[in-house]
C-alpha cells in the first residue's frame, strides 16, 4: 500500500509538470518557427576564364580599317544570365576589363597588372546556365575607348552549362 501511495504522488506531480512541459516545447517550437525564414543558404565561387591566344594577322578593327602602327589589345570580359539570343546590358554575374596584352597576334601570358585565369568572383548560389561575351578593342595610346570605332572582334556563348 505504501508503494501505491508513492506511485499516486509521483503520477500527481507528472501531471502538473506535464502542462508545463508541454507549453515550453510549444514555445520552443514557435521560436525555431520565427528563427527559420531568417536563415538563409547562400553561395560563392570564382568563375575562370583562361585566354591564350589572340589572333588578328592583319591588324584590322572590325569595320575593316587598319590600327595603323598595329591594334595594342584588351578585353572586356562579360558574364550574364543565360540568353538564348544575347542581348545588350548589365553583365549581371560579371565584368572585367584587362589592360592591353598585345599587339595584333599574340599569346596571352600573365603580366603585371593581369593574371591568367580571369576570375570572376559571385556571391550567389551559381545557376548553373550562363552567357559569355569576349570582345578585342584596340586601345590607341594612353587610353581605353568605348566607342565602335575602335572596336576589333566579338564571340559570345550563349548556353554555356557550368554545374557547381
């Protein structure tokens, strides 16, 4: 009878408990709810592009014209969001611009102020799809023009697949 009574006192006190127990948890429960949404997954990497040769025997803008004395060459490097048809507009996953590498037909090797591969950092989780645009301007003395006059060669990829 004893040990009844004991067992009655301890089933009274989990009773009690119980209640409490249970809301804690339900508390609990509600804070990991509102913590969830907050947490987020994020990515990053380097996209690497790795240039070796350049040719332009002639020495030709793309309107035909000669660069004279030789096209002193750079880059502008464009990584965007996967266009069947690409299009003009922000390079949405990178740019870049190299100094002048060469004149005419060269290969490309690292020099000061230039390192092979061209990195494109992101800070997003990769889609996987991208378009690439690679385009050759001829930089006359002392600056680097925009327009297309001084404008040489443009290949662009469309559907490039990079899985992560």
């Amino acid at each position: 009878q004893q040990q009844q009574q004991q067992q009655q006192k301890v089933d009274a006190v989990s009773s009690r408990e119980h209640p409490r127990r249970m809301a804690a948890l339900r508390l609990l429960g509600f804070a990991l709810a509102l913590a969830l949404p907050l947490q987020r997954v994020c990515g990053s990497g380097v996209f690497q592009l790795e240039l070796r040769e350049f040719v332009n025997g002639q020495g030709f803008l793309a309107s035909g014209e000669s660069c004279g004395a030789g096209c002193r060459t750079f880059f502008r490097v464009c990584l965007k969001h996967f266009q069947a048809v690409i299009s003009p507009g922000a390079c949405t996953f990178g740019t870049l611009t190299t100094p002048v590498l060469g004149t005419n037909s060269f290969a490309i090797k690292e020099t000061e102020g230039f390192g092979s591969p061209i990195k494109l950092p992101f800070n997003f989780t990769w889609p996987g799809t991208f378009s690439l645009i690679i385009e050759a301007w001829h930089a006359p003395e002392g600056y680097y023009p925009t327009g297309e006059l001084f404008y040489v060669s443009r290949r662009s990829l469309g559907g490039g697949r990079v899985l992560p």
